[in-house]
C-alpha cells in the first residue's frame, strides 16, 4: 500500500475516532477533528505532511504521478 493511501486511511480514522469520542465523552474532541482537517488542508495547498517526514521508516512506496498523469506506486531499485 503506498505511503498517501495510508495517510489518508488513517486520517479517517482519526476524524471519525474524534467525532464518535465528542459524542459519547466530551465536545473538546472536535479540537482535534479541526487539526486532521486543518493539516489535511494545508497538505493539499502545499504538498507537505508532517506525519510521512516524522515516519521514515515506513516500507510503504510513495506513489508517483505517470507520464500519463495517473498515480502508481513505485518499486525500489534491486541490488545487482
């Protein structure tokens, strides 16, 4: 699974893990609803995502656009 696909699942997750505990715990979870939602747009303006830079060791493969222009996740290099 690429890195994108995963960030986006999780912060799914995250805004509906907030919304369920706002509902059955306290309203100070929407806070952090409003942060995923906020770094969510500020990624899309900016392309850059604190939680991918602060997580290299992942084994998941960014994904590039194509010439084409669709997205593909890459395969690294094999050693000779």
């Amino acid at each position: 699974m690429a890195i994108e696909r995963i960030i986006l699942a999780a912060a799914g997750i995250a805004i509906l893990l907030s919304l369920g505990l706002a509902y059955s715990v306290s309203p100070y979870w929407l806070w952090f609803t409003a942060f995923v939602g906020f770094n969510l747009l500020q990624s899309a303006f900016t392309g850059f995502c604190p939680w991918p830079s602060s997580s290299k060791s992942s084994d998941a493969a960014p994904e590039m656009p194509s010439e084409s222009g669709a997205m593909h996740a890459t395969t690294p290099a094999q050693p000779p």
